[in-house]
C-alpha cells in the first residue's frame, strides 16, 4: 500500500481524538490538571530564591527561613503526587486506546478483500497494527504532557522573570525569532525521515514473516546466508532512517540551546553591570537566573515537540489508509435468504478476470443438490476460482453464480458462508489446542457431539498418541501434527459445522497411501446428504462422482459421469489415459 497521503498533522490528530481519544477526555483533563499543577510548581519554587538570598542570606532574617523552607518543602510534595497521578492516568488512557486501536485495525483489515491481502503482505499489515500503533501511543502521550506540563512550566517561570524585569527575559528570548524558518524546516525533513522508517519496519517485519514461515525450504536450499544478508541490508536502512530521524528531532531543541546560551550571556553581562550598580539585588538576579534555568528543559521538549508532532503525523496517516481502504465484495442492503437445505449450484456463462488475466471464459455447469459434483483439468483451467466464486471470494465480471436459484451476490456474507464448508490440500490449523482447533471458538457444542465428530473424522485414531489428546497444542500452523492428521482436524470442523454445502480442494493429494485412504473415509461420510464440489487432480478418487465437469483454460469443455467420459474419448479420457499409464 502507499503511504504517499500527505494530510496535515492537525487533520490527523483531530481524527484520532475524535475517534479514541475523546471517549477518555474526563481523565485527559485531570492528568491535565495535575500536569498543570507540576508545571507551576516550578515557577514557584523559582519565585522562592528572591527572599531567600535576599531575607535569609544576605539580611540574616531566621524568620523567613523557616517559612522559605516550607514553602519549598510543600512544592516538592505538590510535584511528587501531581507527577505520580498524572503518569499512572496517562498510561491507563495510553494502554486503553492502544487496545480499541488495534482492535478496530485488525477487526478492518479482516473485512477487506483478497485484493487487498494479496497486495499488502502479512509483515507490512503487523507492523503497522503493532509497530504504527505503539509509535502513535508514545508520542501523543508525549505531546499531552509537554502541553499540559512544559508549557505551564514555561509560562510560570517566564511570569516569574517577567516579573523581576521584562527587559532580561527580552534579552534571554532574543534569539527566538532565528528558530522560526529552521523549525518549519526540520519539521518537514522529519516527517519524510519518519515516514521511511515506518515503511522500512513494514518490509522488515514481511521478511521475518517469510523466513520463520519458510524455515524448512531455508534449511533445504541453504538460504541461511543469503536471508540473513537481506535482513540485514533492511536493518541498515532502518538505522540510517532513524538516525535520520532522530538528527532532525534534535535540531530544534539544539537551536534552542544556542539561544538560551547567546540569551544567558546578554542577560549576564547587562543584568550583572545593574547589580554592581546596586540597581537590582542578588536575591532578584538568582531568581531570575533560577527561572530561566528551569525553563530550559521543559522549552527543549517544547521544541521538540514539533518533531514528534510529524513522527506521529506519518504514523497516523499510514494507519488511516488502511482504516480508508473499504470492502468491495460486501452483503447487500437488503439480503435473500439463504437456502435451508442441500441446495443445487450453478454457473451461468461466467467471466472473470484478475487483473488483464481472463481466470473464467463463459463457465457453465449445474450441481445437483445433494449430490457429488467433481472439478477436473489441468493446473490453471479455472478450478479453484469457482470455489472463490461461490464463497464470493471474488465476484465474477459477467454471469452468474447461484445457490439453489439464489444469487451469491444476493445473500449477505455471513449467511452465504455459514452455509458452505471447505476443506482443502493445506489444512489451516491455529497454534492452539486440537479442541480448539475444531471447535473455532464454538461455546455450545456438547461433549457427546464432539466426541461423535471426531470419531467420524478419525480425528480420535491418533489422540492417544498425543501427549495431551485433544488438549495438545497443534503447533503454528499444525506444526505438530501430521499431514493426514491435519486434514482430519479439518474435517471434524466442516463435520461440526454440518452445513449443506461442501467444497473439498485436493483435500487427500498430499497425502500417503494409509492416510489418505483413512481421510477419504471420512469425506465420504461427510459428503453424505450434502451438495459437494470436489476438485482433484488424481481422477482416480472422483470415478464415483455423480457428475465431472471437465475444464480447461476457464471453460467447462465436458462433463458427465466417469463411464460416460470414457467413453465420449476428449481431454478427460485423455488426462484418465495419461494418469493410468503414468501409474502402471
């Protein structure tokens, strides 16, 4: 995706107040309330040094000692429970948005279609749910307190220099105007460095993705050195970017160093020839001094501030185009229902294309309900994209596809694939238990009904041999169990789900011998009462299919049962003749 949106930080801000920080706004403005009160502690304990040098130094008065003492005692208390409650109520308004955050991101980049995940591949999406996210958290949190804290800080220490004498603090803050044209700069420099930064974590996190997911052809070719040199070309880029980064964050609160020191050095020597004069007293130029120090550190984060507003700019804005990017392929507004029972399917003179490539010439062909209905050709003839097809998937660009007289695109999603189950070549197991994996957070499924399912998809053949039976964990991605194990896990869940239709995607080529006769047992018990498309390039394993569509490049060129393609000659006697030579 590009992140090429350049929208103003306040646009981008005030989208993300108005969507997760707002419901927080009670505790922002008491954090900010005690922020306030830890700024202006500082410009009080300022304004404490005049009649400390003056009372107590240098006239002796034991008096105010005391009461000058106390009153910088209280300050410090004041700033220690304001600064504790304003951190604690920050991190809980920082963790919470954090949380809807990332639970909005990822429950929308669920509902967006195949385009979008095959065009944004699962690194770059993490990253930005987890890298993006907690970038924008530190910083805004950051930004708050530098305007609830530093900039009340600020203010109250400039009162106090104002109030000892108007022409020093003239003279400290001389230097200001010169940070004007530089601050817009840095500001934009920052922004793009910031930007890179962010993109190339996205590409770091897709290459960690795809070694730890492809670890054992890594290991089979040899790759170990060769991944690790292109991880670490991104890491370079990465540190190149950030220091980039960093270095233009820095210049503003540099600059105001500059300042602050040609400031120091006016107010020095004017402000020292009136106290030799005897026109102004220790105690008003220490406390002076003292407020300007103290303001020193607070206005570094102010100035930085800046930078942090466009590092939080470009974070936001990548993770806004992702909340911008909307569903195609979505449920109309006034939905058929569903069909009830085992419906018929059928396509009706289909095109499709992705991209500039024709998937699906005109397809045309009728499941019957309740019935086996076998895909067969060649890789590419168009057979899996009827299965996207009928799950909508994707749309077609002209026919139609319908179940049971209905049109896919009429039924709503949820409807249409909560009467669909699919089981395919790669069983998708989670890294979570066995049950889990077949219950798919199903909380109304007895123990009775679990056990019969797993006892039809030979699923409890093996749980003895399992250290935990149904309570081991699978492994990502089912590393930890068999292939055949796998698909008998899949199985049990289409079983439990027990809808009318069942679409099986080479769900046994993979498979040796024993299992896969094993697993064909079990498909065939569950393909019992149902509507059942099964797609197989062994053509020995759908000879019993009520019907066999015959496809090649997008077309269904034939179909019939097996005897009667045998004995009509064409591409499946064909294809049959070349499997059955090949296996003798």
């Amino acid at each position: 995706m590009s992140d090429k949106s350049t929208a103003p930080p306040q646009r981008l801000f005030g989208w993300l107040w108005r969507k997760y920080l707002s419901p927080h706004w009670v505790w922002l403005i008491i954090a900010l309330a005690f922020m306030a009160v830890e700024g202006a502690s500082l410009g009080i304990f300022a304004a404490t040094m005049e009649p400390m040098f003056d009372r107590v130094f240098v006239e002796g008065d034991r008096d105010a000692l005391l009461s000058v003492g106390l009153v910088i005692l209280a300050v410090f208390l004041a700033r220690a429970v304001t600064s504790w409650s304003q951190r604690v109520i920050l991190t809980r308004i920082n963790a919470l948005t954090a949380a809807a955050l990332r639970g909005d991101l990822l429950a929308h980049l669920m509902r967006l279609d195949g385009s979008f995940h095959q065009a944004n591949p699962p690194g770059y999406l993490i990253e930005r749910v987890q890298g993006d996210v907690t970038a924008i958290n530190q910083i805004w949190s950051g930004i708050i307190t530098g305007l609830g804290r530093d900039l009340v800080s600020v203010i109250a220490l400039f009162g106090v220099a104002l109030s000892i004498d108007w022409l020093w603090t003239v003279i400290a803050l001389v230097g200001i105007p010169v940070l004007i044209l530089p601050s817009f700069i840095v500001q934009g420099y920052v922004r793009r460095r910031a930007r890179s930064s962010r993109e190339i974590a996205g590409r770091m996190s897709t290459r960690l993705d795809e070694v730890f997911h492809g670890i054992a052809p890594i290991k089979l070719n040899s790759l170990e050195a060769y991944q690790s040199r292109r991880y670490d070309a991104l890491i370079d880029q990465r540190v190149s970017a950030e220091v980039k980064t960093a270095a233009g964050q820095a210049g503003i609160p540099a600059l105001i160093d500059v300042m602050t020191g040609l400031g120091f050095l006016g107010v020095l020597i004017y402000g020292g020839s009136e106290i030799i004069a005897g026109d102004k007293t220790v105690g008003q130029f220490v406390a002076f001094f003292t407020s300007m120090s103290l303001a020193f550190e607070p206005l570094r984060r102010l100035g930085n501030i800046s930078g942090l507003w466009q590092a939080a700019a470009a974070s936001i804005e990548r993770i806004k185009s992702l909340f911008d990017a909307e569903p195609t392929l979505v449920s109309p507004s006034d939905p058929v229902p569903a069909p009830k029972d085992a419906p018929s399917i059928e396509l009706q003179d289909v095109h499709l294309t992705y991209g500039d490539l024709p998937v699906l010439n005109g397809a045309s062909f009728v499941a019957e309900a309740g019935k086996t209905t076998a895909l067969v050709g060649a890789s590419g003839a168009g057979k899996s994209t009827v299965f996207n097809l009928l799950t909508r998937l994707v749309d077609p660009s002209s026919g139609s596809a319908t179940i049971g007289g209905v049109p896919t695109a009429a039924m709503a999603l949820a409807d249409l694939r909560g009467m669909i189950s699919v089981v395919t070549q790669d069983a998708l197991l989670f890294d979570e238990t066995v049950r889990e994996n077949v219950l798919l957070g199903q909380t109304d499924i007895s123990e009775d009904r679990l056990s019969e399912v797993l006892d039809a998809a030979h699923v409890s053949d093996f749980l003895p041999n399992l250290p935990l039976g149904l309570n081991s964990p699978a492994g990502p991605r089912g590393s930890a169990l068999s292939g055949g194990q796998r698909q008998r896990v899949a199985i049990a869940r289409a079983l439990l789900r027990d809808t009318p239709i069942l679409l099986l995607d080479e769900a046994t080529s993979a498979l040796d011998t024993k299992s896969e006769a094993i697993v064909q047992q079990a498909l065939d018990r569950l393909s019992q009462g149902r509507t059942t498309l099964v797609i197989a390039h062994r053509l020995s394993t759908v000879r019993a299919a009520h019907k066999i569509v015959v496809m090649e490049a997008g077309r269904v060129v034939d179909q019939g049962t097996h005897e009667e393609l045998l004995a009509r000659g064409g591409l499946y006697a064909d294809l049959y003749a070349l499997q059955f030579n090949s296996d003798g």
